[in-house]
C-alpha cells in the first residue's frame, strides 16, 4: 500500500473513479486507506480485495471475485514487489521472481478480457531504474539457485518485468489497450526492505528511511510517474514507453533539507539490456511455459512482501453514491450468504466490528445491541461533511443471533427507491411494536401499511445519520432498536431529520409476522437485469422490496428467499451460487482431507449387506478415512464382523476401545444395544470422536441412505458448503432425505418448491432447516458442536442436532445437482423375516434388482443377444442372482410346511393335485404379490422376444411355487403337460455340487436339458407342445421355482 497515495490521486484526475485496492494484507490496507485525508473529504471512492500474487490459484480468486462485482477495468496499475531472502512460491518458484515478474504477467492474462472490453485501457509496468545493474536476463538461471543475493534478484526481476512490459505492448498493439513502464524514482523510502535479513532490516529502518527522508524522493513524490501514465493524454495514445520524473531541487539553509517538487515525467531510455526485443520474445515464451507446466509445489512459507495492485476503473459519473455498512462481530453463514449479495450487485460495503468482542448483549433472549451505534457512529464521524453520500445500514450478526439480510437489488435501484420516499433518513417497518410495546401509543397513526419502527434496515444520507446517532448516549448493552424508536417518536427530532418509515415496504421487507404477504416474481425483470431473474413480491402492498430482513422467528423462511434472491438461482442460469467458492483437491491424495465415516445402523432397514457394499465402494482414498460404527441390530451382528473384517484391508482404522494398537487417530467403535438412549450417545460419541482425532470432516451415513455415485464424497468436499446432505429420494415417493420447511414445533412442513427439488425440476444447492441419513459435516463446524445430538432431548437425534444448527446459525444445505442415490422406504422392515428383502421389490425396486438380478440379466434384453435354446422351443436365459437362490431357499426352508407330494393339496380349490410334488406356494410365505411382479417386469419381456406375437401384460399365475427334489422324499416327475400357455422353471442351487442328476426332458422332442446354472430359467411353452418329466436326482437337494403363466 506504499503508493497507494498514486491511486487517490489518480482518482481525483478522474471524476467518479473508482479504484480497487489489490493487497495480500488487507487488513494493514484498510489501516492505510482510513489514514488518508482524501477517504474523509471526498468520501470512500474503492475497496480492498485481497492477492497474493505469490499463488496462481490465489491470483485466480482475486481475478473471481474482481469480476463478479467489477464489468469495466480502465487501468490495470503492476505495482507489487518482494525483497528479502530466497524462498518459494506456492507454485514452486523463486519468490522475487515469481512476484515481481511472473504474477503479474498471470494477472494480466486473466484480466485481459476485462480490459479488452473496456477499451480504451491501460496497463502500467512499475519497473526501477535498479534493472541497469545487469546485462542482460540470465536464462540459464531464472531461479537464482546459485549465488543468490536479495539486491541481484530484485535487479534481475525488475529487469524481466520491463521486458515483460515491452513484449505486451507490441502484442496488444491496436487492440485499444496501451501500456507505460513507470520508474518511480530511485530510491524512493518503503518498507520494501521489511522481509529482508535482520541486519538488513534494521540498518534500512535506522540509517537508510532517515537519509531517504532528507535526500530522496517521499513514496508520494515517486507515485507521480505512475500518477501520469495513468492520467496523461500521451500515455493514452502511445505504448510501450519508458517514464522517469523530471524534478529540480531548491535547498532551504534554514530547513537543511533538499525538497523535490514535481514538474513533469519524461520518456526515459532504459538500457540497451531492458531494450532487447529478442529477449523480452523469448522471455515470454519461457514465462508462459513454466506458468503452464507449474508443479505447484505446496511449500510451507512464511510470506511478508509488499503486495498493492491498484486497479482505476469505472469512469462513471456519480458512482459510489451509495456506502452500505453493517455491524458483524464473525463470519457466520449468514453473514456470508449477505456480503455474496452485495457482492452479486456490486455494492461498496463495510463491516463494522468483524473480529472484536460481542458486548451487546444477548439480544436472543433480552434486550440489546447498542454497541452496533458506537461502531456506526465512529465509523461515520469521517462522512459527516458529506452531503451526497448515503448510508445503507443492514442489521448484522449479534452474539448467537445469525446475520439475516438478503439484498436484491443494485445500487441504482436502492438509491432510486430511497429518492422516490423523499426521506433524508429512512427505516424499515413492521407489525410489531418493540421492544416497548407501551410505545405503540405513540407511534403516528398511518392509514396503510406497517406502523413499527425495525431498526434492522435503514438507509440516509451520512450526514444526517451521523448528526442522528448523537442524540443522546448509549451502552453497549442497551437496546439500539429502542435508541432509533426514541428519536422517531420525539416529533422534533423526526422533522429534524426527515425521518420516515418504508411501511408499504417498497425498499426494506421485514418477514416477522409478514411471511404470508411475500411471493417470489420470476417474470422477465423490466430492467433486463439477469442478476434479478426472482424478485419478491410484497403481495399486500404491491411492492417489490430490494432489502429482505429475517428479523425474529422469519429467519427459516429467509433461509428459503435466500435460495432465489441475490442471484443464488434464477430462472434462466440456474443455480449461480453453485459453481462458486469450490474446494479443489490436492492431486496428491494423501494431502486430501481426512474424514471419518460415522455408520450408523439403529433399526432394522432393507439390504444392509448392500449396505456396507456401498460403504466400501467410495473412491475416496481409505487411507484418508476412518470408521465408527454404531450397530443397534442384533440381527445384524454377523454382517457387522464381517464388514470389519473386509474393510480392515484398506481403511485407516483399529478398533477401539478393546484393542489399543496401531494408529488411535482411526478407531472402529462397535454398540451392540440399540435403545433410543443409546443412538443419542452413540451419535455425540462420533462428535467428540472426530473431534479428537482433529478430523477434517464428519460423514454420517445411515443404513437405509444408498449411493450410486462412488465419487459422492468428493464432491460434497467440493461443494465447500457448512453442513451438506446430497439428495436421496425413495422410489415412486415424493419421500427423502431433507424438510423444504418445519413447522412451529419442528416438524415437517412442505415447502412450496419441495417437490420441484425432489424431482429435479429445480437443481441446485438448497439451505434447508433439516437434513438426515447421509451428510457431511465441516471441521470449523463440527470443531464448535457440543453434543448436538442431545441438544434437544425431547426430539428425535436428528431433529435435535438439525434444531441445533438453526439456532447456531449453521447453514444445512442439499444438493441435487447430480444424482447421487435414494433413500430406502424400510417401513415395517423386519430383520428376523428372512424373506424380507425379498418382498422389497415393491418399496426399493433398484436395490431389489441390485441384490438380486442376475449380473447379465441386462443383456438378454439387447436386441443383438441370441437366447439359448436347449430343445425345441425351450429358452434358457440368466435371470437370478445367487443370493436371491439361497434367500428364496432359505425362506422356504424356515417356513417348512412342504407338501406330502400326493394327490390330497388343501391349498387347491377342489383339493386335488393331479401331478403332485413336495413344494411350497408363494402365497404360503407372503411373496405372491412379488412374484407376479417378478414375472412382469422380468420374465415378460424376454417371453415377449422369444416367443414374438403373444402379449400378456399382466401375466396371470395361480400356481407360482418352489418344488424340493431328495432321493429319499420325491426323486423325479412323472410326464405330464403344465396348466399353463408356458412354463418358467428356475433353478436355485447348483448342479453337480449340491445334488446330482435332475433335469428336465421333453418327450414329444427326445430332448433333455439339464445341469441349469445357478438362477437362469428354462421358458417352454405349457400344455399341448410340450410334455415333459423332471428327472430322478440321485444325490443332494434339488430346489427349482416353478410358475404356470396364463393357465
């Protein structure tokens, strides 16, 4: 910030310039900027946007965030420099060289567009005349590996920038962007020399400023060359030049003092070494080489230069009209969610308070916030002379109270709205008087509209606040509500200082006890501006209000505006908000971020062996992960070890607290109880757990939550977002895993836009006030979280942490923008059925077909796949899995009732079994309905390509049943035709390993088929064709499904 005089200056030459201050230190930049003269007497005319020109990636997020708020860069100002001892990059370069020289060429490439379009532009090189201590560029050594010293690398890096400069103004020649190369005089006093050596640093600080001071030019004298190529007409016109200062000295006996005033800057000969256009052409080349071929080495350093890049843009007459100020003691989620919407509409802003302690009170529960009038009024103290200059004021983070503002609109449009009210100052309005309901009384009688004064929003001009907040003293713990309400009731001091109320809402909306009066508006915006795709309407008043207020018990309905307002989605872009503030992976996977995955399973719930299928089927590094397991089922014991035992081979992790060895920062933890007690802890107990293990996020993931996506864990990484749940709906429900809203007590209620999330008609990333069975939580989140799960005992575990995150201001949010899986109905699930899973075809069809199908099932119905044909008309094809074999036998088996094989079968109308086996029905063990299911789905189709014409859609069958082949019961069936139009015989075990001989052969044909494989089907036509017998079975237990289709 050395010559950020230079910029000041530069904009007083510009009238309505608006300069953005470029610093890695943003901090010590505003402390410069508040000590300048020129912020007080003109009013602020920029902003602070943190580089570090050190850092592509940060160099890109510089770049990011200029653009969403800036369209138009006139002036691109290359003013940073290190000096000090050799080190590296984040990128992996020298520093000197790597600042001085290739971060700013990067910068210029990643804004040029920008300054293409704002043609004309200029881009101003700040050289030095220290590049005359060399020769030439040392190609052979770019890096200074050898024989580093901080004065040659600096010489050196100069010399490279005004090559650089040189190169760029012949390559942007014509295109309405000229380039000057500035000396500032030599030497001019900083704290350039801050990062050098300590000797060094202390013989600049004591003997050298203190000479520079009496000899040489001050900071603000050397800024003027820059002053002048970013003003002058020459500069303007021409490129490529080099400038020096033409400057004479008067010597003042009386003063002993050499002064040098300013009376020019004069082209200037740099030498022959900076004029060599064949090295500055292939200084490029190598530049753009090394840029694109970074390895981006992550090196600890320690970075402490001087870095200000000043950018003048935006020569737009009364620009900056409009200063928003807010009061916000930390970054919560809303206060981000807020600065974003200024930041969509390009709003100037400061926050008052940011990092200091909160001594307002606690407003949640009492009254307070007079401490946010003590940081306006000193704010404002500089503004008070300002007679053009107005305020916007929005209510900001309190104690445990999130930040609740959402602005929708840009600064014309506010200031367009503040005009029309011919207020000089303005408050919001409600319905509610507080928090001295006795005040009511008193308050002027209006004939439409809100009557309340709400001090959450208000907007003036900053001389008239400024003189406002002086009537009368105020504590930091006093009401600043009360304070406002005071002055507008005193009628003196309401016409005093012009004071109205916005009670129709046409600017400021206040949600309390006004939810039902807003809707969005998605219609084309009548000023085509696409960053206002939804408005909100104020449908009692018929206004569009630009500043929305979640004040009180609103702020889960503003959580729900703030899905749409402030360009978050809109109906043409889409989600806007998605694809910013991304988290980028290392390309190292062992730099990733170490999570630990909390499973857990507290009551029964449809395919856990999946389950834990698709615990082990992430493609995160398990190297990075850890597990804890809470199993709450008993049923579930034996899947649990041997899930343990596979996922010992890759996950990070010993078990605890039984076994101590190995690595502690991973544990497995294993609950065998299951009240709803236990859940609680066992939830808390994962909280603390990774807390411990200093993890950098927590993932919880319930057994009835299922992923298709094996990168999902990476992408809500990405996502970047607080609290995360990607969406997981159940098949054919409207049912998932997050609420749209809640209602008073806190339980669901269906947002207006719910189903269009759930069914995708909507994609983004939506804040919602409670998410479940699968979501990832953020260390600098979870770091905070005291038991959340037993914050409210009265609830639900996840409703109470879910309660939890509202009232601490952590934002939830779900994420459809892929589809990364479902949610399982388990309603009425019972782990001790062992048909369960089976039956589940008609609640969780794709993980049914997951379990269950066999693996090339899929490929008999491509057109190209040619069915077997064993005999005659006889079809065989893949159709089952082997666990839906051993699952349909052992569900049989456990229920047991076979039939004797005779001709006696009550469960026959007429009790008569003409061709009799030893079998049981479908219907018998709960799984017909299933099973008709099975066949349309399933088997219809291939009947359908095999046997081409006959369509029956239902299929209709009454006989549906597994038959039990035994040497010593019923070895074999005589011949016979089935009831049926065809036959489906599956076989459920395996030939030769569990039974001997079997098989089936057609009489008419002579032809036999046998030794099925394990869950494919035999499809032959039923009676007339195709008389058949089953074979004897010498040896074992021979189980087939058998089904008469269409008798």
């Amino acid at each position: 910030m050395e010559r950020a005089g230079s910029a000041f200056v530069a904009a007083t030459r510009l009238p309505g310039g608006k300069v953005i201050w470029a610093a890695r230190d943003t901090a010590k930049a505003q402390r410069k900027l508040n000590d300048l003269a020129w912020t007080a007497h003109h009013g602020k005319r920029g902003y602070i946007i943190k580089l570090d020109l050190a850092s592509k990636n940060k160099i890109d997020q510089f770049v990011d965030e200029f653009k969403k708020r800036e369209k138009n860069l006139h002036c691109l100002i290359l003013n940073a420099a290190y000096w000090g001892p050799r080190r590296l990059t984040e990128d992996g370069f020298e520093e000197t060289f790597g600042v001085n020289h290739l971060g700013h060429m990067y910068l210029v490439y990643k804004l040029l567009d920008v300054l293409k379009a704002s043609a004309p532009s200029r881009v101003i090189v700040v050289g030095s005349d220290i590049h005359r201590l060399y020769s030439g560029v040392n190609f052979d050594d770019l890096m200074m590996e050898e024989n580093y010293g901080a004065w040659r690398a600096y010489g050196h890096s100069k010399l490279c920038t005004i090559l650089f400069g040189r190169e760029l103004a012949k390559r942007l020649e014509g295109s309405g962007i000229t380039v000057s190369i500035a000396h500032p005089g030599t030497p001019v006093p900083s704290e350039l020399m801050r990062n050098s050596w300590a000797f060094w640093s202390l013989f600049h600080m004591f003997v050298l400023q203190p000479v520079f001071h009496l000899f040489c030019r001050t900071t603000m004298q050397g800024a003027q060359t820059t002053v002048y190529c970013a003003c002058s007409e020459e500069c303007g016109k021409v490129t490529g030049n080099y400038y020096e200062l033409v400057a004479r000295a008067r010597l003042y006996a009386q003063y002993l003092t050499l002064t040098l005033f300013l009376r020019n800057a004069k082209k200037d000969c740099p030498n022959a070494a900076a004029r060599d256009d064949a090295a500055a052409k292939r200084l490029w080349d190598i530049s753009c080489e090394m840029q694109s071929d970074s390895p981006l080495l992550r090196v600890y350093r320690a970075m402490y230069y001087l870095a200000a890049v000043l950018l003048a843009l935006s020569f737009v007459v009364d620009a900056e009209r409009l200063l928003v100020l807010t009061v916000a003691t930390e970054r919560t989620d809303g206060f981000l969610r807020t600065e974003r919407s200024l930041l969509q509409f390009s709003l100037n802003y400061h926050v008052l308070g940011l990092g200091t302690k909160w001594n307002g009170g606690d407003v949640r529960r009492t009254i307070g916030g007079g401490q946010k009038i003590r940081l306006l009024r000193d704010y404002l103290a500089q503004y008070k002379h300002d007679q053009d200059l107005v305020v916007l004021f929005i209510d900001g983070m309190r104690n445990l109270v999130s930040y609740d503002v959402v602005v929708n609109g840009d600064e014309k449009l506010i200031l367009e709205r503040f005009l029309q009210s011919g207020a000089k100052v303005l408050f919001s309005a409600e319905q509610y008087c507080w928090p001295d309901k006795s005040l009511a009384v008193s308050y002027p009688v209006i004939k439409r509209g809100k009557r309340y004064l709400n001090s959450g929003a208000f907007i003036g001009y900053a001389s008239y606040v400024n003189k406002l907040l002086s009537e009368g003293q105020v504590k930091d713990d006093d009401d600043d509500q009360l304070f406002y309400t005071r002055v507008f009731l005193n009628d003196k001091l309401r016409e005093k200082y012009e004071i109205k109320l916005d009670s129709t809402a046409e600017l400021f909306q206040n949600l309390n006890g006004a939810v039902d009066d807003v809707d969005f508006d998605v219609s084309p915006d009548p000023r085509s501006d696409p960053r206002r795709g939804v408005r909100l309407d104020n449908l009692a008043y018929s206004s569009e209000p630009l500043v929305v207020h979640g004040n009180g018990p609103s702020k889960i309905h503003l959580n729900k505006l703030g899905n749409y307002l402030g360009n978050w989605w809109n109906p043409s872009a889409g989600c806007v908000a998605c694809q910013e503030d991304q988290l980028s992976l290392d390309e190292d996977e062992e730099k990733w971020p170490f999570v630990v995955l909390a499973s857990f399973i507290t009551k029964p719930s449809p395919f856990v062996d999946l389950y834990f299928e698709n615990l082990l089927s992430l493609s995160y590094p398990k190297s990075r992960m850890g597990i804890y397991l809470y199993n709450g089922v008993e049923n579930y014991t034996r899947l649990v070890a041997d899930f343990r035992r596979e996922a010992s081979k890759s996950f990070a992790f010993v078990e605890s607290p039984s076994i101590t060895s190995g690595d502690e920062r991973f544990s497995f933890v294993k609950i065998s109880t299951g009240s709803a007690a236990d859940e609680r802890q066992a939830r808390d107990n994962a909280v603390q757990w990774c807390q411990e293990r200093n993890c950098d996020y927590l993932l919880v993931w319930d057994a009835n939550a299922r992923l298709e996506r094996p990168d999902t864990l990476q992408l809500l990484i990405k996502r970047n977002k607080p609290v995360v749940a990607p969406l997981l709906r159940t098949e054919g429900r409207l049912w998932s895993n997050f609420w749209g809203a809640i209602s008073d007590n806190g339980f669901y209620q269906r947002s207006d836009d719910y189903v269009a999330i759930v069914e995708g008609q909507r994609v983004g990333i939506w804040n919602v006030p409670y998410v479940t069975m699968l979501y990832l939580v953020r260390k600098e989140r979870l770091s905070k979280m005291v038991n959340p799960y037993s914050y409210n005992l009265k609830a639900d575990p996840d409703m109470s942490f879910c309660q939890y995150c509202r009232d601490k201001d952590y934002f939830m949010y779900v994420d459809n923008t892929v589809e990364y899986g479902r949610s399982l109905d388990d309603y009425g699930y019972d782990s001790a059925n062992s048909s369960s899973d089976l039956a589940n075809l008609l609640s969780n069809k794709k993980e049914w077909e997951r379990k269950y199908l066999h693996k090339d099932y899929g490929k008999v119905l491509e057109d190209d796949y040619v069915l077997a044909l064993p005999c005659p008309d006889v079809y065989s094809f893949p159709i089952f899995s082997p666990a839906f074999c051993k699952d349909l036998i052992d569900t049989m088996e456990a229920y047991g009732k076979w039939s004797s094989g005779s001709h006696e079968d009550a469960r026959l109308l007429g009790g008569y079994e003409n061709v009799p086996t030893r079998d049981i029905h479908m219907n018998q063990v709960g799984l017909e309905a299933v099973w008709l299911k099975i066949l349309d789905d399933y088997v219809r189709p291939v009947q359908e390509k095999a046997f081409t014409g006959y369509y029956s859609r239902p299929p209709k069958a009454l006989m549906n049943f597994v038959v039990r082949y035994k040497p010593e019961e019923q070895a074999s069936l005589r011949p016979h035709h089935d009831a049926s139009t065809y036959t489906v015989d599956i076989a459920l075990n395996r030939a030769g390993i569990d039974y001997e001989g079997g098989g089936v052969r057609y009489v008419r044909y002579n032809c036999t088929a046998k030794d099925l494989e394990l869950g494919w089907a035999l499809m032959h036509p039923g009676r007339l064709t195709h008389m058949h017998e089953g074979l004897q079975t010498t040896s074992g237990t021979r189980y087939i499904m058998v089904s008469f289709v269409d008798p």
